[in-house]
C-alpha cells in the first residue's frame, strides 16, 4: 500500500537526519492510525500553475490558528 511505503519513507529519512531515534519510529509504528493519509482524488496536471499554487498555500499554511493562539505567563513558574 502506498500509504505504508510513504510512511516508512518519511520515518527513514527523519531517522537519517537524527530528527528521531528507533525508540520513536517504533512507538509511531505501533499507533492505531499512522497520522499519514493519501488522499489521490484530485489530480494537477502539469500545466496547472493554478493548481500548484492551490496546494502550495495549502501546504504553507498554520496547523493550528494563530489569532486563537495565546500565552499566558505563568508568574509562580521557575522556569526561564
């Protein structure tokens, strides 16, 4: 299955560049759901700069909205 091929991948090369070790490539592969998901329904053509630019902003964008994004200083924290 595709999905697995690039999950695999994705793990190997974050291993490669020792953003993870084993110990966390075995707790991601033993989850339930992977959190890696394949979606092919929509194709871009080549000639589509449209459709690049679509999927491009979509890639760039927040995971999370930064308007909703708040810290609040903790005052009896001993941290920093």
């Amino acid at each position: 299955m595709v999905e697995h091929l690039f999950r695999h991948r994705v793990l190997e090369m974050l291993l490669r560049e020792r953003r993870i070790d084993e110990a966390v490539i075995r707790k991601l592969l033993g989850w339930r759901h992977s959190g890696f998901s394949l979606h092919n329904a929509v194709r871009i053509g080549p000639h589509d700069a449209e459709g690049r630019r679509v999927v491009a902003e979509y890639i760039l964008r927040a995971p999370f909205s930064l308007e909703k994004f708040r810290y609040h200083a903790n005052p009896t924290s001993n941290v920093g």
